[in-house]
C-alpha cells in the first residue's frame, strides 16, 4: 500500500494537494448557517480542526517527497499553521458569523503536528520495507 502512494506521480500529488487546500479554505470560510445541525459532543469542531490539518499537511508531506529533504517538514508545519492563523483572521474580518479562535488555532497545528509525524512514521517504513527487499535479492 505504502509503495502505491510513492507510485503517484508528483504532479498529481500537488494537484490532490491544492484541491484538498481549496476545500478547507472553504469550509473554515462558509458561514455557519450553511452547515448541517449535528448534535455531537462539546469541542468536537476542534477534533474536525485537527482532523482537516492532519490531512492537509500529511497531502503536503507526501506531495513534496518530504523524506528527501527534511527541510520541506519545517516549510511544510510553517505553512500549515500560518494557513490556520489567516483562516481565523479572515473568519474574524468577514463577519459571516465565524469568529475568531485560539482553541481552532490550537487544533489546527495539533492536526499540522501529528500529520507531519505520521508522515515521517510512513516514509521511515517504506525505507526500511525498501531495505528488507534490497537484502532479500
């Protein structure tokens, strides 16, 4: 499955990037009167924080071949969280009934933090799979 991932070509990796980027730019923007009324638990907004910027910036992990140049994981947790932060202040700026929060703020870099993380998990065993292969030829 891992080497699958690695297959995709890199244009297509950006292009699946940029898509997913465009679609939390719009979801942090859309007013709120535009979402379902879902009774769940308190704070679960902040799990979709997360669960949004995980994937955002594991996409960019995988799109830039971050394995290969480490400095790309630091560009990339940059990115990600300085893109959390202007979402909030464009939240706060529009006056569509978003507002400003440190806690999204919060849940945004927790999500940026640990896709970064299970980026490096997946890259360090496809290595090592790569390594197991090379050794049983």
């Amino acid at each position: 499955m891992i080497s699958l991932l690695y297959s995709i070509p890199q244009w297509l990796r950006i292009t699946l990037s940029l898509v997913y980027l465009t679609i939390v730019a719009f979801l942090s923007l859309l007013p709120p009167k535009d979402f379902p009324d879902i009774p769940l638990f308190p704070g679960a907004d902040k799990v979709v924080h997360t669960c949004m910027y995980l994937g955002l910036t594991w996409l960019a992990c995988w799109s830039m071949h971050a394995e290969v140049k480490r400095v790309w994981y630091y560009l990339i947790i940059l990115f990600s969280i300085s893109w959390g932060v202007v979402m909030e202040i464009f939240q706060y700026i529009m006056h569509m009934g978003r507002s400003f929060d440190l806690y999204d703020i919060a849940g945004n870099s927790l999500g940026t933090l640990i896709g970064v993380l299970i980026y490096i998990l997946m890259a360090h065993f496809k290595k090592r799979i790569d390594i197991g292969r090379a050794v049983n030829q």
